[in-house]
C-alpha cells in the first residue's frame, strides 16, 4: 500500500512533467499548496557578468596529459580568448567538446568577474567563505580533541586516587 505523501509527490511531480518540465527539475512545496519548480544545478548559483561571443575566439586543439592516442589525435581541448581584456582559459576536463565549451565559458566568466571586481569579486568571496568554514572546522575539531583528552586524563587520574584509597 502506498502512503500518502508518495501519492502526492508523484501526482504533482506528473503535473510539473505535463507542465513541461523534464526529470532535471525537482518539486518543493509552494506557498499555495502547488508544488514549486525549481531546476536542478549548482545551490548558489553567482551573478557573474554575462559573455558576449563577439568579444570571445574559440580555438580547438590537441590536449596534453594522461589518455593516449585518443588526447593525441582528437582536438577537444578548448582555448578561449576574451579579447577585450586579453584572458585566455584553457579547458580539458572532459572527453566531450560541447562540454568542455561550456566549462571554459563558466571559467571565463569567474575570472572576468575577479578581474574587473578585485576583492569584490562574488568569487573571491566565496573562496574566502569556504576557507573560514574549512579553519573554523579545524579549529572545532582541534578543541573536540582537547576536550577528550583532558576528559581522558581527569578520568586516569581519579581511577588511581580510587586505587590508592
């Protein structure tokens, strides 16, 4: 028997489908009631200033690194030229072309957005945010650690108080 949350779920999951959306969309309850579309991607998506492709030269060429014969011969490595302030991104990450553009379009856009900001930068923000989580995890972890040695050290020593008596 089916319950009833699942019943609802798949009910409106099949009206977002009728609706248009595809399985890279998920449901979220609405403020009505109705269920809420949002797409499926990145969490915190940034505001980076958008390309223009007249401003961008696209060449592909050979890659470099570990694959063989098949990063020898194919020339799916893209390299991405903004012309106007001269950065250029190199992008190989994947076996695909059409991948790699849109990976080296994102990268461009990063570094366009640190170039024309500076510190401002939505990205260099982020860096700095994850680097305070990743210190302040650490520094947590260290006095977790701290604690369960005094706590093991306090026991240790009443044990031997006890034994004395």
């Amino acid at each position: 028997m089916c319950s009833l949350s699942y019943l609802v779920f798949s009910a409106a999951r099949r009206v977002a489908q009728g609706a248009g959306c595809t399985g890279r969309h998920w449901l979220s309850p609405g403020s009505a009631g109705w269920p809420h579309v949002q797409s499926a991607g990145k969490k915190d998506s940034l505001k980076l200033p958008a390309l223009n492709e007249e401003d961008l030269e696209e060449q592909f060429v050979r890659g470099s690194g570990p694959g063989g014969q098949a990063t020898n011969k194919t020339s799916n490595c893209v390299v991405l030229k903004h012309i106007p302030s001269g950065i250029v991104v190199k992008c190989h990450q994947t076996r695909s072309v059409e991948t790699n553009r849109k990976r080296a379009r994102e990268i461009l856009q990063e570094k366009l957005d640190v170039f024309s900001k500076g510190e401002e930068s939505e990205v260099i923000k982020k860096r700095k945010e994850a680097e305070w989580r990743k210190q302040e995890k650490r520094r947590r972890a260290k006095e977790n650690l701290e604690k369960k040695k005094l706590f093991k050290l306090t026991t240790m020593v009443e044990s031997n108080q006890d034994e004395e008596r």
